[in-house]
C-alpha cells in the first residue's frame, strides 16, 4: 500500500516546510517535493494544512484490566486516535495492579487484538514486588511506575529503604506520581472536620496542596541525583515545582525531566465553579500563578513533555461526595486541540507543539522510529486544519464514559486525518475497524 501525502506544511525538528511524504507499507518511504504519483493507491491532497508527527502521550490510563465500566483499550484508542495520538504509555494501576512480569503482560495482550493506536504498559513499583521489577526488559516496556502518593490498590511506595533501593537498581525511566501522603491526609482531615464527607471541591488545591506536592517532588529529585536514577516526574502542577528542574543541558543528556499535562495548562481553581468534581484530578488544578509558572517551565524548557493523565470515571462516580468521588477525567481525544488553541491565542509556536508532543517523549524513552517525520521511521501521522472549528458535543465523543471536563468549548483547530503504522485509522470524523497499533520498542 502506497499512500502520498501532498504539498503539505510538514513541522518537524524546529521547522516547517511545504513537501509531500510517501507512506510504503507501515514506514515514511520518501519526503520531498513534487514527489511522482504514478503507482500511489491513494493521494491526500495536504494543502494549506499541517502534517506533523504522531503525538505520543506518556501517560494515560484506559482501564483495562478490571475497570472495564469506565473504558477499554478499544474504546480509548479509539479515541486517541480521532485525537491525534498514535502511541501512548498506559499505567499500572489497572485491577489487578500490573507488578507482576506476569499481570504486565496480560495487559500487552489485551492490547495486541483492540488497540487503535501504539502501546505500552509500565511495570508498577509496590513496597514489596523488588524482584518483579527487576525482571522488567527495558527494551519492550516503556518504565518504572512509582505512586509516591495514594492510588489504586497497594501502590503506594512510601518505604524510604525501598524506594532508595528501586531508584539505585533501576536502569530505565522510572515515572513518579508526587504528592505527599502526610500532607494530604493532614489537609483532607482539617476540611472534613469542618464539612464532613461533602467537602466542596473548590477547596481540592488546598488539600493536595502545593506543599504536598513539592515536599515529594524534591525529595524525589533529591533521591534521583543521590543514586543517580533516570527519573521522570508526571504531571507537574505548580509553578514552585518548576524551580526544581534544568534547562541548561540537551533532553537526552537529561537525568531527571518533568512532563505537564493539558489539564494544568488549560484551567484553574476559579474553574471549580463551573466545572466541579468534572476537574476534580490528582495532583489538582491550582492557581492561575501555578498555570503562569508551568506555562513558563513549558517555554524555557525546564519542562520537557505534554500529556495528559488521561482517566476517565462514570458520570456517578463523577456526582459522590468529595471523599468518595474519584479524581481524574477523559482527555485524550483534545489534548492537541488544547495546545493548538493555545498556539491560536499566541502562547506557542506549531514546533514547540510538536517538540513537547512528538519528539521529546521519544527522545526521553528513547521509543524507537517514531516521534519524527523521516525516512525509515514509523508512518505515525496526523494533518491538522488550523482554520476548521470543532465543537466539543458529547456526540462527538469517543469516550466511553461519555462526558468530556471539555465539552461546550469550541476549538479553530481540528485533526482531520491520523496515520498509525501507515493505515489511516481516523479521517475527517470516521474511525477504521481495522487496528493496527503495535507494542513500541525502545532503543536501549
């Protein structure tokens, strides 16, 4: 199968130049000009649009196995692709948590036969599973999950011996979740003295405090330069945080590096009123000056990723009281969109879209053949229309869950067609059946 993409404005690597790509089979064959288009089976006429790379998306959650209520492998990949995301690194603490060689794999299988898109699944860190760690092959798994804060089932890592001893071991990415336990049980037992179980979520920044997160931040980071750890740290939320990380050195030359996510960079507390528990997510969306800060770090490249925390949850289990109202929410479908949005009102250029997007999360786990547009790489692709208006309605949803902390906003940017291994697996609103996402591999 020969696919020609043509007179396109291609970003990539710090550039944009107007070419055509020739996609052969699941590979970018050739890029260039006024390429030939004798024997192509099928032309898309790119002009006036932008093809960038595949976004890759280090952190998201779909639910399977065992929270199959709330999504699937199929039905999130599904909707990261509509979204423009052809990879992306899905988390451990599925039921059964994923800390065993044996309970990760299952994962991997689950995703070989319904993944729309390219996957992997992260080995997760407990305070006693050292062995099943290690065993971890750095080759074919993406990283090391620690919650250094509460989560699902017995991942919590807060023995201070084991965590020394994971991050001394460890020799790929471990990706850490920071927020101190002390400090939130702490701040949550103050707001429910006060107001018992019903806590009104505007005061969720405060629990999960900035304090909670840099005490565990730092410490981690701390612990990282000590062993000399490869740390990843996900979803920062506060500007203060940002003042922990370098700028000064190459992604690649970088030990420690930090990813943002879009639901950071797109609301604040004042958005509680409107939004409620439907932005409720762990670590919390805080001020607008924590929104400033981390769009600032994004910028001056003290923050090196974009993703999102994708983790949906019913619409009831959206409507429990605070304490037993679950955090996180879907994203995955409008995480390019957000950052597109951001671009149109003048806050970052296209390439530094596709530089914290594509390029850097290959780059920093070192994911190999995708994340650029060049010859002999994956053909993960998507064409973006910056001009095309995009309503976010529930029935334009992939979601399972069926809602969106999103809907209502109307985007200037839509994502017309994603390429995943070559087979154009989205176009102008339509999934194809067909799935072809592969387990990436890491060059390590």
């Amino acid at each position: 199968m020969k696919t020609l993409i043509r007179n396109a404005k291609i970003i990539n690597e710090n550039k944009i130049i107007v070419g055509d790509v020739l996609i052969e089979e699941d590979s970018i064959k050739t890029i260039g000009k006024n390429l030939p288009t004798a024997d192509i089976d099928r032309i898309i006429e790119g002009e006036g649009q932008y093809l960038m790379p595949g976004v890759i998306d280090d952190q998201v959650h779909f639910r399977e196995p065992g929270l199959t209520h709330k999504a699937t492998i199929e039905t999130e990949s599904r909707a990261a692709v509509a979204g423009g995301v052809t990879s992306y690194i899905d988390q451990p603490n599925t039921v059964p948590n994923a800390v065993t060689q044996e309970l990760l794999e299952v994962k991997y299988k689950l995703a070989e036969n319904n993944s729309f898109a390219n996957y992997s699944f992260s080995m997760g860190g407990t305070n006693d599973n050292l062995e099943e760690v290690l065993k971890t092959n750095p080759k074919n798994v993406a990283a090391v999950k620690l919650f250094l804060g509460s989560s699902t089932g017995n991942m919590l890592v807060d023995d201070p011996e084991t965590l020394e001893y994971i991050f001394s071991k460890v020799k790929m990415p471990i990706c850490v979740h920071c927020e101190d336990e002390s400090t939130i049980i702490k701040n949550t037992q103050l707001y429910k003295d006060k107001y018992g179980d019903d806590i009104p979520v505007k005061y969720h920044h405060l629990i999960r405090s900035e304090e909670a997160c840099y005490t565990s931040s730092s410490k981690a980071i701390a612990l990282a330069k000590k062993t000399g750890a490869r740390l990843h740290l996900y979803h920062i939320s506060t500007a203060k945080e940002t003042e922990l990380f370098r700028n000064d050195i190459p992604l690649k030359d970088k030990k420690i590096t930090a990813e943002v996510c879009v639901n950071h960079l797109w609301f604040t507390d004042a958005d509680y009123e409107t939004k409620g528990a439907f932005i409720k997510w762990n670590p919390a969306v805080k001020t607008q000056k924590d929104k400033d800060g981390l769009w600032e770090a994004l910028l001056d490249d003290r923050i090196d990723v974009v993703a999102t925390d994708h983790a949906p949850h019913t619409i009831e289990e959206k409507k429990n009281p605070y304490t037993q109202c679950p955090s996180g929410a879907p994203l995955v479908q409008h995480s390019l969109q957000v950052m597109l949005e951001a671009h149109r009102l003048g806050k970052i250029s296209l390439e530094k879209i596709v530089e914290k997007m594509c390029h850097n999360p290959a780059i920093l786990f070192q994911i190999e053949k995708r994340g650029f547009i060049r010859e002999g790489y994956k053909a993960d692709l998507v064409l973006v229309d910056l001009d095309q208006s995009q309503s976010v309605t529930k029935g334009t949803l992939f979601y399972k869950c069926g809602w969106s902390p999103l809907e209502g906003e109307v985007f200037h940017s839509t994502v017309t067609h994603t390429f995943v291994n070559g087979h154009l697996a989205y176009e102008n609103g339509k999934i194809s059946e067909e799935r072809h996402g592969k387990r990436l591999s890491f060059e390590r």
